[in-house]
C-alpha cells in the first residue's frame, strides 16, 4: 500500500495543493480499494490513478466554497529532502501552482494530467469520463486562464546563480536598500501572503517591483528582523524559511527567471496550520 501512496500523491497533490488533502484522499480510496471485489478491477493501478484524481477533484469542489478570495496559498512541498520514493518530478512548481487556484477543478485536472504526467487527450477522457472534444476544451480554457510566461510545470535547478541571488536580495532587505531590492525583482513582481484564520498579514497581494520592495522592507523590520533564516528548496523552486527560535513563522518560495535571475514571484506561507509540516524536525 505504501507503494500505491507513493505513486498516488503527485496526483492529488498537484490537484489539491496540500499535502494533507491529498493524503485525505488517497486514504479514503485505497479504503474502498481494499474492500472492492478485486476480480472486477482489471487494472489496479490505473483504477487507483482515476478514483484518486476523481477523489480530488471532489474535495477541491468542496473545499474552494470555502475559500476566501486570494487569502489562500498553496501548501509547498520539500523537494530538496522529501521522500525520495515520491516522483518528485510529477510536482509541479510552486509558482504554477499558485496560477492554477484561478482553474476550477476539473479544468486543473486537465490541465495536470495534460502538462505534468503527458496524458493524451483519449487517456484524460477516459480518466474523468468525458470526451476528448470536452477536454480539449477544458485544457484550452485553462491556458487561457492563467499565464505561463513564467511559471514551467517543473524548475530546472539553477545551482550556484539562486543562492547568490536570495543574499542580494536579504541583504537589501536588512539595510532597507529599496532601490538595490527594486533591481532584484522584475517590474511586474507578484507578492502573495497567506496567514490563513490566524495571522493577520500587512498585504496578501502586492504587484510592482516599488510597492512590493516597499512591502518587503517594512514587514521584515517591523516582525522578522531578529529572525534566523535557513534556504531550502520547495517544489522545485529556492525558499527561504524564517525562524523565531526553533519555530519556524514564514516560508517563502521565490520564482526567478532563469534569463535575468530577477525574482518575478514571491509567495509567503504565514499559516501556522501549514507550517508545521515544512519546517526543520519534521518528517
């Protein structure tokens, strides 16, 4: 079984955006699975893929009613030291992953199958019983909907060039050098901040290289200043983990373009309800 989870978690994950969601719902079909009649299941694994995907999107439905506008950030998942038994290459990146909240489920659904596991459109038509005419259409609307200019499905590890980039990008901050930390962030730089039911945050959006340079100075001097920082890396992408002691307050995942190495996004995980599971002694 835990192979199945294994191989079912990019699935649910890239669908649902947390990891504990998608757990949720690899756990209640694997349920079913094992009290299913296994002489009418021909084949296992493909039977598993679809109830997970169609497990999923059901949740998504469910859970995006209750959602507050763009108070909401994915949950990033540690791709420098998670489990190795999980296709760390079927998750998607963090900022991509941010632009698929704009996508109703079933749209995302297409869209993931289609960019990050190669379905052709015959096999996604049989996955979410539809035809391929409708998923062709879904796949289209979905690229409408969101702008990829900047967001691949996967990053490709920039080792060397990224570290150097989040030190210029500290260092502007603690001397409150907003030109220098201007320079760093493209002109069209999204900021997006999630401190879920609990944390108050200054902005959960911010647009433009001025006003998020501003943003960043101010947040960071008036709450984080005495804060540790460690790097990591989160669905493929650099991060930077800020620490009050051994409790870990924010995660941030930087989007940066390979061509000019300037941070194009910033998302800010301030949730303590989705700290815990990302942060330093956790397995």
């Amino acid at each position: 079984m835990q192979d199945y989870q294994h191989m079912l978690f990019p699935y649910a994950y890239n669908i649902l955006g947390t990891a504990e969601d998608a757990k949720d719902a690899i756990q209640d079909v694997l349920y079913k699975f094992l009290a299913a009649d296994k002489e009418e299941i021909a084949d296992p694994k493909n039977y598993l893929i679809r109830s997970v995907i169609n497990q999923s999107i059901n949740i998504k439905n469910q859970r995006k009613k209750l959602q507050l506008g763009d108070a909401w950030l994915p949950e990033p998942v540690d791709t420098e030291g998670a489990d190795t038994n999980i296709n760390l290459n079927e998750i998607v990146s963090y900022s991509l992953l941010i632009l698929l909240e704009k996508l109703n489920a079933r749209e995302r659904a297409v869209f993931i199958l289609k960019e990050a596991f190669a379905y052709s459109h015959e096999e996604i038509s049989k996955t979410l019983s539809i035809s391929v005419e409708h998923s062709r259409k879904l796949l289209s609307r979905a690229k409408q909907k969101i702008d990829q200019v900047h967001a691949p499905v996967t990053v490709q590890k920039n080792e060397g060039v990224t570290p150097a980039v989040l030190e210029k990008y500290m260092q502007a901050i603690r001397s409150r050098d907003v030109k220098a930390l201007e320079n760093i962030l493209t002109e069209d730089i999204a900021y997006y901040a999630d401190g879920g039911t609990v944390v108050k945050v200054f902005a959960k959006h911010c647009t433009g290289n001025q006003e998020v340079a501003d943003l960043l100075v101010f947040v960071f001097h008036k709450y984080g200043a005495d804060w540790t920082i460690e790097a990591g890396e989160f669905n493929h992408q650099p991060a930077l983990l800020f620490y009050q002691g051994d409790v870990l307050k924010s995660c941030q995942v930087f989007g940066i373009e390979p061509e000019t190495n300037k941070i194009f996004q910033i998302g800010n995980v301030l949730d303590p309800a989705k700290l815990p599971a990302i942060g330093r002694g956790v397995e």
